[in-house]
C-alpha cells in the first residue's frame, strides 16, 4: 500500500507497535517500510528515531519522570512515544 505520511508519527506508531507487541525493531521497521512510501531520507530519519529512542528510553524516561505527574507506567502509550520521540530530538 502506498501511504504518504510524517516521519515522525511514523516513528511513533512503530514504537507503539515494538512496545506494544514486543516486538522484533528491525522487523517492525522492515514491515512499516513496505506499508509506507517513503523517500530514502525519511527511512534513515524513521530509523535513527526508533532505534536511538529504544537506546536511550531509560534516560528519556529518567528524565520525563521528573517533568511529569502521571508516572510513566500510567501515561497513555500514545503520549509517550510522542514525548520520548520529541525528548530524543531535542536532547541527542
């Protein structure tokens, strides 16, 4: 399916897929990959995105929870990923 889409929600969705289904990274960004049509600089951007968010989650979330109210294992799996995605851009 040919799908035009933002990188980043992309992103997002990918990581809500990986977390949720617990899921392989690179397989899950190999499927999304065929789902999408993307140019070659969103599949490296995409990339560098889920796998530097997966890297450093424990830093991002580190640092979320001291921001935050609602402790992160009771935040809306949506909110997250968009927090730890935009948290990942703006600290690496």
């Amino acid at each position: 399916m040919n799908k035009m889409a933002n990188p980043r929600k992309i992103a997002v969705l990918t990581l809500m897929k990986i977390e949720r289904d617990k899921a392989y990274s690179n397989i899950t960004l190999s499927s999304v990959f065929k789902e999408y049509d993307l140019k070659k600089e969103d599949r490296a951007f995409i990339s560098a995105l889920v796998y530097g968010v997966l890297d450093r989650k424990i830093t991002l979330d580190f640092v979320l929870s001291s921001f935050m109210k609602t402790p992160i294992r009771k935040t809306a799996p949506f909110t997250l990923a968009v927090l730890r995605t935009g948290l990942y851009q703006i600290m690496f």
